[in-house]
C-alpha cells in the first residue's frame, strides 16, 4: 500500500470527501449509485459511473439557469443529466481533465439549492 501521501484517489473518492464535508450530509446508494443526502433527505449530488453511457460524471441540483450557462459555454465538461435535467439539475463530466476546486464549488451550490438556511449559514460561515 502506499503512504497516504503518495496515493492517488479516484474521481469518486474526491467527489465523496467533497460532499460529505458539508454539514449534515449522509451519502447512500440511490439507484444504484452512491447518492448525497443534506439530513438524510435531500439529494444534492448523485455519482454516475456508466448509468446510460460509457461516461462517468455526476448529475447535482444548479441554480436557475446555471445548467444552460454552463452547456452553451462547457459541453464538453457539463451536460444534461437524465431524469432531473428538465428540473435544471447539472451533469460535470469527470472522465475529463478537472479543476478541483470549480468542482468543490459546483458541489457546494448544489448543497446550497436544497439545504436549510441555517445549514447554508453553517456552510458560509466556515
């Protein structure tokens, strides 16, 4: 095994310790795929390794308008997810080069659409 330093984590690894960072958040399989809950209730992201094609990304909940920004500008990075992209939800492609952080951010939106206030303060104040 390697030194924890020296290992290197999977896209799914990443994206786990991202979401469950955030204040009460529970991760469980949704249909099939590890899914993150905000108090165990709430969907915020949902990991996608190969669900209706040879890809793997996530599908998260986005602000009004964020999906199509970021389609007209990134579709090579982001999509439209199945099932929840006609509610706005955004897919990030993750079988392509990253910037972490912008993933970091995405991430903590999506916390932000479905969390409670006193959650998203929680989250702004850290």
């Amino acid at each position: 095994m390697l030194p924890r330093a020296t290992r290197v984590s999977t896209p799914l690894e990443r994206l786990r310790a991202i979401c469950l960072d955030l204040p009460e958040t529970t991760e469980r399989l949704s249909h099939g795929e590890p899914t993150w809950f905000v108090r165990d209730n709430k969907v915020f992201v949902t990991y996608a390794d190969q669900h209706h094609d040879d890809r793997v990304g996530f599908w998260c909940a986005a602000p009004a308008g964020e999906q199509q920004a970021q389609l007209a500008t990134a579709p090579d990075r982001y999509f439209r997810p199945p099932y929840v992209g006609g509610r706005g939800w955004l897919g990030v492609w993750l079988d392509v080069a990253l910037d972490w952080s912008e993933v970091e951010e995405i991430v903590k939106e999506a916390y932000r659409q479905v969390a409670p206030r006193r959650l998203v303060a929680e989250l702004d104040a850290t």
